[in-house]
C-alpha cells in the first residue's frame, strides 16, 4: 500500500518537474539558472528513486550467489548515490556551518535526520533507503518552490520600481547623443523623445506632452507638463518633444533617491523579524537536544526502571522525525519576505516605506497629527472673497494690485495674480509700506490704503469687520473705506476624503498643527472633521505641542504619526513615531527626517499605507501562528510516535510554501 502511494507521489513529482523544465525555457518564465538545475537534480533523483521502488525484490538475488552481500551493496550503491544527487549541496551546507561554527540550522538538521534514516535502515538490515531519500527529495522540492516564489516577488517589485533610466539625450553639434545620466551637469540641457524615461529632475524649457507617474505615485492618470512646469525623474514621456533644464545631479534626483529608499529598506528590521532570527537560534538547539533526549531517555528508562528491552531502533526512529518536523525554515523564510512584499506593495502604490521597523509602527496608528499649510491644503494664498461698498469689484482688486506692486509678500503675490496683468508700475507713486500693517501709495493720482485693521485704526477709517477666515485686507481709497480683500490658502479637494479615510482605518485622533490665526486654523478643521487644532504655532512650538501628545497616549504600543511637507516640519517629523512627509513636492530636509515618503501630494495616501500595513502585519502573525501551531502539534505526535517521517517532511513543507503563498499577498496593494 505505501510502495503504491510512494510510487504515486514519485510519478507526479516527474511530471511537475517536467512541465516546469519546458516551461522554464519560456525568455519570460523568471527562472534563474539555479533553479533549472535544482529542477534536473529533482526530476533525475525522483525517476531513480521510482525505479528503484519497483525493482522486484530478486533483483540483485543473482549478485548475492556469486558475492554473498553483494546484493545488499549494490542496492545500497544505488540509494546512495540516488541521495547525494538530490542532497549533496544541503551535505556541504550542513558541513560548512559545523566547520564556522553555526551548526543549528535546517540543513544540519536534515543531514542528522536522512543520514540517521540511513544508518537505522542499515542496522536493521531491511534494505529499504527509500524514506531517507524522500525526505530530502521533499524538502528540495519545498525549498524549490520557495526559492522560486521569492524571486518571483523580486522581480515584481524590481519591475514595478524599474524606474532607473539607462541614458539621457544631450544634443550637440545638432545632434542628440546618447550619455550616462551620471555625467550630466546641473543645468544642461537634455531631450526627452516620447516613450522615454526622465532621467534627471529638471524644469521644461520647451515642449508639452503627458506623463506616465505610475511608478513614482501610482496613479494611472497622466499628468500634462508645459514649458516652466517642474518635472521628476522616473516619469515616462507619453506624447510630445521635452527639453528639460536640469536642476539636479543623477545622484540627487529622485528616481535615484526612491531606488534608494527601496533597496536599503530591509536593513531595518522591525521586532516581529528580529524576534524570529532570536527564536530561531534559541528553538534549533532546543529541538536538537529534545530529539536527543528522545533519542536516549527512553529506552535507559526501559532498561533501568522497568526490565523491559530498549527497542533503540524505536527510539531513534522517532527522534529522526522529531528533528525533520522541527526545521524552522516556514518562519524563518515567510516573516522577512512578508515584510518585503509588503514594502514592495506600498512602492507599487506610491508610498515609500524606509524599512520593515517603520512598516510594523505604521500598523499601529492611532493618532494622526497633520501640518495644515501644504498637506491639508494647497500651500497657495488666494483672493476667496472681495466684499466692496463704493468701488466696483475689478476695480477694488485693481487698485489692491497697483499699491502691493512693490513687495515680494505672498500676499502682494496673491492680489496680482488676483488682477490677471502685470501691473502697471508707472501708474503708482508715493509708495510706503508699513511693517506689520500693510501699504500706501498714490495710484492715478489717488490715495490708496491696504492692510490690516490696525491700519485703518492707525489712519483713523472705520473699518467693516469680516466674518470669513482668511488674511483680510481693508481698502480706504481718498480717506474713505472701500471695503476688504479675503485671502485664504485653499483646502485641498482630497482633504475632507482623507480624514474620513483615517477613521475608517481605525485611527481614533486626528489633530491639525499651524503657524496660522486660531480663526483661519479652527475653520479649516470644521470643514475637514479634524478633532483637535492646535494654532499660531512657530516650528519649535510645534515641537513641544507633539511632545504633550506624545506623553498623552493610552500605550506604549500606540504610535502617533506627523504628515507634512515643509522644511519647517522636518524637526516635527522626526520627532514623531512616525514621520510621513509629501514627497513629491516636499523639502529634500523633510524627505531625509522621515520614515515614509509618500510620492504625491494626496493626503489620502496616508489611510492607504497604514491599511497597507496592516494588512501586511495580519499576514505576518498569520504565518507565525500558522507555522508555530502546525510545528508543535507535529512535534508532539512525533514524540509520541504518531506521526512518521512522511508526515514530518509533509508538515514541515506543505507549511512552509502555504506560509510562502500567503507572504506573497502583501504584494496586492491596490485594492486596499
């Protein structure tokens, strides 16, 4: 019965191997050189074996009568060499690890279990070595497949992050030449032809067309560039002729900072990795000495207590068994490649994660502290209101514009903008600008006030209060009020989304942080939702506001995250548990402070990486409590002699590529 169902596995492990040797001469199958021959070694080892499992039993019956225990040797001959072609390398690893003095690991631990399968079938003289070649078969086969199961997740996030350019166009003499982007200057000139990449940050000179951004934000919807409009490295070129000024080294520019960030991710390890390397160098010389004690008590406790035969063969039997189930390869495999897959997942969506330490903190969000300027709203003063009582709207705007003409104050910049031409200096004369109050000039001959309420107290004009949030900005034209400008910075259309966004992610506060008047900051929140608002805060002040919530949290475990963008956030963003800066268009000071980059300026990304790292932490304690339960029940029924080595190797691998499996759906971000 168990010669049929052994015959039966062998079968199908021949047709597996196979079909993925033909598959595997496919150019895009992403099988590695590696892995073809451990294919061959499979499939050679498994058809030996199967012959082997259905010779008649006179086989070498002939061999004997010439050379009385020839038969047994030439069978034994067989096995043997049936055993090194699927092992010898897991041999030379177990080998290596004793001579460097790292002897507890998966492969010491098969080598002592099918070399003891071994010399236990040779005690007994049974000449069945069929079970100590399985279970090395059945381990390669399992650590196949987790090979090929985690170079396929490489590949996916190296083609998803295939964003570094090979070339850039520089023209000269008329032509275009192709050059390393390396040697590009800041300042050059380059050319950027459609369907190709950007290989340097830069500014376009000449040109529009449409960008593809996928790979820096994850947005599927092309961005139009022009003439003046910034432009980031990494993105493709979709339709028409760039030239691009850069302002930027390669080095510097982002697409190499991103790959950057990438590629050094898994050098910090969160605790859940760390607590399993631990685990795994304490538990693999526990489990060695548990099958030893197995291996040994019992039949002494036999002999000595109770007269009764050792039965060592038993014994040693089951403590074989004891060490194939106990290989830690599921968690030591599935927890790093969870955390890889996850990093690479929140790559693929534009959020980038500067290590798997960050990711495990990010799952555990319960306060998110957000800047207002530039992360919950646009970062650009505008006119949202002009309430007038002598003059005519335009013509209230108009003189604004002509008395700010002089000043470089976003505001001066706000109002200009506001009067859609340049303004016409020529028209104005007698200009005086009084700090911390606002203006004065002679515009076409008419005496012109702009500022604030204490200018107007200042001239002695009564003035209309507003009931609007905002800068406002009080008109007198000849002695007499004219009425007031409001400016405000824009809320951003994604913000109100985002903050209903976190409560559905489970984040109980969210608090707002600005530098603003407490009237302009407590409206902002009221039409976001935010829960508490914290205003006319200077950077160090910002501090010290986080610091109060910091200590004000219900746990340890609970970690607090800051989402901003400016260079005034960066002392702000390291400070936090976690810091979330908006990358694409942030300071390079708050990019380097924080621990999350994310790749647009979308707010709502921010609910999006912490549910990517939840679900990515789930799959993590899925695997350690999968792998550890499966483990020692299988331990248990092996001590007890319930279960046998099949049974070991099938648990130990079938756990192992399911543990695999799993790690690899912290890939799939997308619908998150």
């Amino acid at each position: 019965m168990q010669q049929g169902i052994v015959s039966a596995l062998l079968a199908g492990v021949v047709v597996m191997a196979v079909v993925m040797l033909l598959l595997g001469r496919r150019e895009n199958a992403g099988m590695t050189k590696k892995q073809k021959r451990m294919l061959a070694r499979i499939l050679a080892s498994s058809l030996l074996l199967l012959v082997l499992q259905n010779l008649p039993a006179t086989a070498f019956s002939g061999l004997d009568a010439a050379v009385p225990g020839a038969g047994l040797a030439a069978g034994l001959t067989l096995y043997l060499a049936d055993y090194l072609i699927i092992g010898y390398d897991i041999l030379r690893k177990a080998i290596r690890g004793i001579g460097n003095r790292q002897v507890f690991d998966e492969s010491f631990l098969m080598t002592v279990a099918t070399v003891g399968a071994f010399a236990l079938a040779l005690y007994e003289r049974s000449g069945d070595y069929t079970e100590a070649i399985a279970v090395m078969l059945f381990y390669q086969i399992g650590e196949w497949f987790q090979s090929y199961a985690v170079g396929k997740s490489r590949r996916n996030i190296s083609e998803l992050m295939d964003i570094r350019p090979d070339y850039a166009n520089v023209e000269r003499d008329g032509r275009l030449e192709r050059v390393d982007p390396d040697t590009v200057e800041i300042g050059s000139v380059i050319v950027v032809q459609p369907g190709e990449k950007v290989p340097i940050d830069g500014v376009v000179t000449e040109g529009m067309s449409a960008l593809n951004t996928a790979a820096l934000t994850g947005e599927s919807l092309p961005r139009e560039v022009k003439a003046g409009d910034d432009i980031l490295s990494g993105c493709i070129n979709l339709s028409g002729v760039l030239r691009i000024r850069t302002t930027r080294e390669f080095g510097e520019s982002t697409v190499s900072r991103i790959l950057d960030l990438v590629e050094n991710a898994s050098s910090r390890k969160s605790r859940s990795e760390n607590f399993i390397s631990r685990f795994a160098r304490i538990y693999t010389p526990v489990v060695c000495a548990a099958a030893l004690a197995l291996a040994l008590v019992p039949p002494l406790v036999r002999v000595l207590a109770l007269g009764l035969t050792a039965d060592w063969g038993a014994w040693l039997y089951r403590a074989l068994t004891f060490l194939v189930i106990s290989c830690p390869c599921a968690l030591v495999i599935s927890i790093p490649l969870s955390f890889f897959a996850g990093i690479g997942g929140a790559s693929r969506a534009g959020v980038l994660v500067k290590g798997s330490n960050y990711l495990e903190a990010l799952s555990r969000v319960r306060t998110v502290v957000f800047d207002k300027t530039g992360t919950l709203t646009q970062g650009v003063f505008e006119v949202s209101a002009v309430h007038h009582n002598r003059l005519e709207e335009e013509k209230l705007v108009e003189y604004a514009a002509l008395a700010e003409s002089a000043s470089s104050h976003p505001i001066s910049k706000s109002l200009r903008r506001a009067y859609g031409r340049e303004p016409d200096r020529r028209r104005v004369d007698a200009i005086q600008e009084l700090s911390g109050l606002g203006v004065t000039a002679r515009v076409d001959g008419v005496e012109v006030a702009a500022g604030n309420d204490k200018l107007m107290d200042r001239l002695g004009i009564a003035y209309v209060p507003c009931h609007k949030a905002g800068t406002i900005i009080h008109m007198a034209v000849n002695g007499e009020y004219a009425g007031h400008i409001v400016i405000a910075d824009r809320i951003k259309p994604q913000s109100p989304e985002a903050i209903r966004a976190l409560k559905e992610a489970g984040v109980r506060t969210t608090v707002m942080l600005t530098g603003d008047a407490a009237r302009v900051a407590d409206q902002v929140a009221e039409e976001l939702g935010v829960d508490q608002t914290y205003s006319e805060l200077l950077p160090a002040g910002k501090v010290e506001q986080l610091e109060r919530l910091l200590a004000r949290r219900s746990s340890r475990k609970e970690t607090l995250a800051f989402v901003g963008d400016g260079i005034n956030d960066a002392p702000v963003l390291r400070r936090a548990d976690i810091g979330v800066a908006m990358g694409a268009l942030g300071s390079d000071a708050a990019i380097e402070a924080a621990d999350v980059v994310l790749m647009d300026d979308d707010p709502r990304k921010v609910a999006k990486a912490i549910r990517i790292a939840r679900k990515c932490m789930r799959i993590v304690y899925q695997n350690i409590s999968f792998a550890i339960g499966v483990k020692m029940l299988c331990l248990i029924l092996g001590a007890l002699g319930l279960a046998n080595m099949w049974l070991a190797i099938f648990a130990d691998v079938g756990v192992m590529i399911l543990a695999v499996l799993n790690a690899i759906r912290a890939l799939f971000v997308q619908k998150l």
